[in-house]
C-alpha cells in the first residue's frame, strides 16, 4: 500500500508540474505576444503622429495663401497689383502656391502681375497594419477592455479623419474654394483631436502588458 500510495503521489506530483509548466510557458508565451504587439502598435502610432503633424503643417497654409491671395487680387482675372518688392516677399512666402507668368507696368515701381495658383494637398498616410495584424491573430483577448477601448477609438478616429479628408480632395477636384476651406476647416479639428488621442494612447500604452 506505502508503495502504491508513492506511486499515486508521484504521479500527482507529476501531473501538476505538468500543468503548472504548461501554464507557465502558455503565460510567458502571451506576454511576449502581447509585447511584440505592442512595440508594433506603439511603432506604427508615433509614425502616424508625425505623419499627421507634417501633413497639417503644411495643409494649415493653404488657407492663409487663399486669403492673402483675395486681398491682392484685383478682379476675376487672375491678376494682382503690387510693387516688386511686395511681390518678392509674396512669391518667398508662397512660392509653392503662386508661380508669377508676366507682369505689367502700372506706375512708379506699381506692377499688374499675372500668375497661375496651385493648391497642393499633404495626405498624410496614416497606417493602421500593426493593428489589424494584431487583431488577426486574437491577442487582443488578453489585454484589457480599458487598454483595447482608447486602442479602438484612436484608429476609429484616424479613420475618419480619413474619410473626412476625401471630402477636401473632392472640393478641390470640383474648384469649389468655399467648400474646399470649409472642410479643410473641419479636418483640421479632427486631427487636433487625433493628436490629443495618439498622445494620450502613448503614454498609457505601457499599462497594456
């Protein structure tokens, strides 16, 4: 009985350490899951953050040059009236939106200046691979809700910056300058609203492992 009482020890012995191991390695297994994913995600919101830093800057000119460009505008025709040191300081400002043609004389150092406009749109490219891979493989059912809550509702929120930005392209394409500044209006608080959230993420992502 001793002998069969030691074997049946044993064996239960065994048996837990079995499980205890196999949950051991399974836990360390998910937290290097989980880490790798983070890294990926963390990687992939900062690049988008920049991303939308640079594209904003510059996009935030447009504007400006649109508004500049009617207080100088004489008429419909496309002409505007300075003197040439005014138009060296608007050509420096806006040399990317503004290419001057001709130019004509109108009085003492007074020029019709004749020029044709650009407006070039930054789209910043906002990628979301780290996060669909991520969620492709389920590793997600191990963070928590609160982690996978700001997660979700920042990509939600560069999706829709996104799409809002199609409308700017849309406007432009049809040479509609009022909706055009309209909608690059509304685009410019979503994405003052997606830094607030790609900052926030960011701190907090730690939290996620």
């Amino acid at each position: 009985m001793k002998y069969i009482l030691g074997e049946i020890l044993l064996i239960f012995i065994g048996i837990n350490l079995a499980i205890w191991f196999n949950n051991w390695n399974t836990s360390n297994e998910i937290s290097k899951n989980k880490a790798v994913a983070i890294t990926k995600i963390e990687g992939e919101l900062k690049n988008n953050l920049e991303e939308l830093l640079n594209s904003r800057a510059d996009n935030k000119r447009i504007p400006e040059f649109i508004d500049a460009y009617k207080e100088l505008s004489s008429d419909d025709s496309g002409t505007v009236v300075m003197t040439t040191g005014e138009m060296k300081v608007f050509q420096s400002k806006y040399s990317s939106f503004y290419k001057l043609l001709d130019s004509i004389q109108k009085g003492d150092d007074l020029y019709e200046y004749k020029g044709d406009t650009y407006i070039n749109l930054e789209i910043a490219t906002l990628s979301e691979i780290a996060w669909d891979t991520s969620k492709a493989t389920g590793i997600f059912g191990d963070f928590s809700f609160d982690c996978l809550y700001e997660l979700e509702s920042t990509y939600n929120l560069q999706n829709l910056v996104a799409d809002e930005f199609q409308k700017v392209v849309e406007a432009l394409q049809r040479d509609s300058i009022e909706k055009l500044l309209k909608a690059l209006e509304f685009v410019s608080q979503l994405e003052q609203q997606l830094e607030k959230r790609y900052n926030k993420v960011l701190l907090n992502l730690e939290n996620c492992k």
